[in-house]
C-alpha cells in the first residue's frame, strides 16, 4: 500500500503536470508554424500557400513555408505524416496526392486517410493543357488531329508522375483515342513551364494559376483548354475542355491543410481558426480568384472523406484501364 504522504504527493505531481500540458496547449502556438508545400516553387501551391502563411500571421503568428518537391507530392506528404504531431507542421496538400498513395502506387509512402487529419479546405483547382506557340493549333481538337497526324512525334509534360496534372493527360489520350503520345515527368510545374516556354517540350498540363494566363496573353505559350467544370472567372474566354470536344475531360483537385494524425484539437481547431478567418477576407479571396484557382469557404471538413471515396470510386477503373501504376 502506498503511504497517505506519498500518494498526495504523487497526486500533487499529476495535476501540476496536468495544468502544464493545459497550460502548453492554451499557448499554442508559441513557436513558429512550419508550413510544408509539395512541389518546388513557381506552382499552384506556392501561388495559394504562401499568401496564405502571410494572411494567418494574426491567428498563428510566424509561419514559415517549406517546399519539399518529390514523388508527385508524396514526399511532403509523407514527412509530415512522420512529423511530431504537436501542431506546428501542417501541410498544403491535395486530393490528388492521397489519391495517388490510395490508387496508383502498389507500395504506398504512407496511408494518408489514417496518417493525415484534415483540417480545412482552401480551394480547386483545375488544369490546363497548353502548347508552345510553334505548335501549329488553335484549339484542343486541333491538337488531338495534330498529335494523331504526327505519331511518336509530340510528347506533354507534367509537374510529376501520379499528379491529377498527370491523370488528366492520359485521361485526354484515353478519351481522345492518342496512342503515341509519351509523358514527360518533371519535378514540379516551373521546371516544366521553363522548358514548355523554350520549347524543349511540345505540350505541357500545369495547374491553372495566373501566370499560366499570363504567359498565353503575352504569347509566350498558347492555352488551349481547362479542366475544371467551367470557365474561370478570370479567364472567360478560355474554353473548357468540355466545349473543346472533350465532354468527359472534367479533373479538379482540392487544397486542404492537413496536419499528422494525432495532433492535439486545440492545435487543429486553431489553425482551422486562421483559415476561416483567411477565407473570409475579401482581399484573400479575391487574390485567390485572381490566381486562377477558386476559393473554397462553405466547404465543412467532414465532407473529405465522402469527397476522396468518390475520387477513388471514379479513378480506380480509368488508372485500370490504362494500367497506370507508379511502382
């Protein structure tokens, strides 16, 4: 039996330790917030996180942003799934990315359903399909004449292999009937527009950002179609893919933060906090829309799951069909 003065002592102990932990939880954050992209700078990621980390520095404090390109995004997904689960790592990452590691890759880096929690949405984006101006077509079936007419000639590139950039192309092959028409993999959409822009590359699939409509307004390369389900309202003038003659070609992917599995609520529901209040800012919101992407703000988190069922559901028989796999 353990004597009455050590087991008030004992007692003493825990609920001081008890009040610490609270006490450390209340404070969060105290420390800066490391925010982790998946792909280098110069894409769609940058271009919505890191304006992003500057507009939350009211709620969060200091949040430093770190791209760690790799693997179509499964890099960064993967370090901050292994990372302390203390809320000071989260992570700007995608439907697509989960969907990689569910779908395509026999030998996944991570499960991402059990080892990232969701925490908020930020925006869709779409993708677009775009070729150097030496390309001679005005139009995607122009494009799709054009690669069939010349076969084994043309190859498109994306910002990594697994991307929905990635799965949009062969989702164009596959519906389009192109048989010779090989990818490209780069590590990330600035190396590859580089290359697109200098023409080293035919046809590139970026996200859509405003510096992709900005390169085809200033002709440095030609922007043909989008993915997303209809016209930006930056770009009204650039048709979908659906009016191009490719009614099916419908690809989106969903910015969420995540954070690793096991992060303290307190640490989510703060963060979940900044961005609420981020998305609510006429200011963000617009620069969002002014970047080609659109904002998310009615978007409840609980939905994710139904959302990545669904992506899983649609995907699996087109990656089958076209035997896509990663490993």
């Amino acid at each position: 039996m353990i004597p009455r003065r050590e087991f008030l002592r004992m007692g003493a102990g825990a609920a001081a330790l008890a009040m610490l932990r609270g006490a450390a939880q209340a404070a969060y954050p105290d420390h800066p917030v490391r925010l982790v992209l998946p792909f280098p700078p110069g894409g769609v990621f940058d271009i919505v996180g890191r304006p992003w980390a500057d507009k939350v520095k009211t709620t969060l404090g200091t949040v430093f942003v770190d791209n760690q390109p790799g693997a179509g995004g499964s890099i960064a997904a993967q370090l901050v799934a292994h990372a302390t689960p203390d809320g000071y790592t989260i992570f700007l990452g995608a439907s697509s990315i989960h969907l990689a590691e569910m779908v395509l890759r026999e030998h996944p880096l991570l499960d991402p359903m059990k080892e990232l929690t969701p925490i908020s949405t930020v925006a869709f984006t779409g993708f677009g399909i775009t070729v150097h101006p030496s390309v001679p077509v005005d139009s995607l079936k122009e494009l799709i004449d054009y690669v069939k007419a010349n076969p084994s000639r043309l190859s498109y590139g994306t910002p990594g292999a697994g991307t929905m950039n990635h799965l949009s192309g062969e989702m164009l092959k596959s519906l389009a009937g192109i048989r010779d028409l090989p990818h490209v993999p780069y590590r990330g959409a600035g190396p590859g527009m580089a290359d697109l822009i200098a023409g080293q590359i035919p046809i590139f699939i970026p996200a859509m950002t405003s510096q992709v409509l900005e390169f085809h307004r200033t002709e440095r390369l030609r922007l043909l179609a989008i993915t997303n389900p209809n016209r930006l309202p930056i770009a009204p003038d650039i048709p979908t893919a659906s009016e191009s003659g490719v009614p099916d070609l419908i690809t989106q992917q969903l910015l969420v933060l995540f954070a690793p599995a096991g992060t303290p609520k307190p640490a989510i529901d703060k963060v979940a906090e900044a961005n609420r209040a981020a998305m609510a800012d006429d200011v963000y919101r617009k620069s969002l829309v002014d970047a080609a992407v659109i904002p998310v703000t009615d978007w409840p988190i609980e939905k994710f799951d139904t959302f990545m069922k669904d992506e899983v559901a649609r995907w699996t028989p087109i990656v089958r069909a076209i035997e896509l796999k990663l490993d």
